[in-house]
C-alpha cells in the first residue's frame, strides 16, 4: 500500500496502520522543530516498509549491504531521503529513530555522530513515555554509583559503524540532558545547530561557547541522579 503526504510517501508491504503511522511522524517533526529549531526541508522523504526480515533483507542486500546488521536504516539516495524499516514489535520505535536521521540530515550538511544518534534515541520513544522508560531508570540508577556520559569520550567515536550500545546509550543520555538539565544548555545545543546549519565548522560541541558559559558539563553528574528527564519538551522554552 502507499500514501503520501506533501513530500513524505509510505511504501509498504503491509497494513502498517497508518494513522498512527503519521502521528508519529509529526510527533518526531514537531519535536525536532520545537527543541533544537530543525525542519525538514521539503525534498522527499519515502518510508519503505517490508512484511518482514526476510524480504527487507533480500531487498537491501545488494544495494544498502550495512542494513544486514539492523532493524531499519536511513539512507541519502541523492536529494531522496530514504527510510527502510520492516514489521516487527519494535517498528514504531525504528521508524521514529530513522525519521529524526532523515529530518535531522535535511536540515544539516554535517553533525556529530553523537548528536545525531542522540537525538535519534530520544525522539524513538514517544514523549509521554520518556520519563519512565527502563533506560531513564537505568541511567539513574548508574548515577548514584558516580556514572555519567563522557563529552571527550562521545566526540572521539570515529564512525557510526563502530558505536558500541554503551556509547549509543551515552549519546542519548548526554542529548537528554542538555535538552533537559537548564534553558542555557538547550541553548547551546540549538545555537550549535543553527551554526551547522548556516554551513560554518563550529568546531567540537564541548569547546563551543555558549556551551563553556552554560557550565554544564559540571553538573551533569547531579542532573542524572536527580532530575533526569522531569522537564517536559512541552515546557514553553523559545
Ligand atoms: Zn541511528
């Protein structure tokens, strides 16, 4: 089956339940627009859905060979942004991860590997459950035994290939608290976008200024401990 609305089309093997389909959709789009300031640009987004594994993997084998080690990838095909996902029980979370790679990779030439899987692992859960999720608990409970995420550790992964689940789980959780932990460290991370965007090099997040000034880094320890994830995005921030 397909659909399409304005520039984003659905291909599909199956009946993915496309109401739903599309709230998440604008669910990932509005967040983005409204935390970090990014948009999709308007060139075409198509989600090509397979009935299952064995179809999405005789489809991509030749042409994508690095989806054989995943769910669902995003993938450039020149100005068409390409999301391929199959059905399974986790399809609403791969769909959301890829979409926010699709919308975050229209808006920028280039971002940080760790803050483009962050915000890929943040926007994958639907707002409302964000705040109880296992890996929100988890990240607490890490805390109290003196863990948080290591900015010079997330901006030496060399590619994307090479992300261990330990350092997928530290980008989202860094991305979490900056969205999070105080309107000055949301700030930096929009301001550091809106740089990329504009096509200058602002250089490694944790040297950027306004990052410096907003001291963050310093507490990010008693942010995890304590109030991980209690600000909703849906608080009025400009
Ligand atoms: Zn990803």
């Amino acid at each position: 089956m397909e659909d399409k609305r304005g520039p984003i089309e659905v291909y599909a093997e199956f009946d993915p339940g496309l109401r739903e389909l599309w709230q998440n959709v604008d669910d990932v789009a509005r967040e983005l627009r409204e935390l970090v300031a990014v948009e999709p640009t308007g060139k075409p987004i198509q989600i090509i859905l397979f009935r299952d594994q064995g179809s999405y993997l005789r489809y991509l084998a030749s042409s994508i060979p690095q989806a054989r080690k995943r769910r669902a990838i995003f993938y450039r095909n020149g100005d068409v942004f390409q999301v391929y996902a199959y059905r399974s029980r986790t399809l609403t979370t791969d769909l959301r991860h890829e979409v926010t790679h699709a919308i975050l990779h229209q808006h920028l030439p280039f971002l940080p590997l760790w803050i483009d899987e962050g915000l890929a692992e943040y926007l994958e859960e639907p707002e409302s459950l964000r705040s109880g999720s296992s890996r929100t608990r988890t990240a607490r409970w890490k805390a109290r035994v003196g863990w948080s995420p290591s900015i010079k550790s997330l901006e030496s992964i060399p590619s994307a290939e090479s992300m261990n689940a330990d350092e997928y789980t530290d980008s989202w959780a860094m991305t979490c608290m900056l969205l999070n932990e105080s309107d000055a460290s949301r700030q930096a991370l929009r301001d550091y976008l809106a740089m990329i965007h504009k096509g200058e090099a602002p250089g490694p997040f944790s040297k950027f200024q306004k990052t410096v000034e907003s001291e963050v880094f310093s507490r990010s320890n008693s942010y995890f401990r304590k109030t991980l994830i209690r600000v909703s995005s849906n608080s009025s921030r400009p």
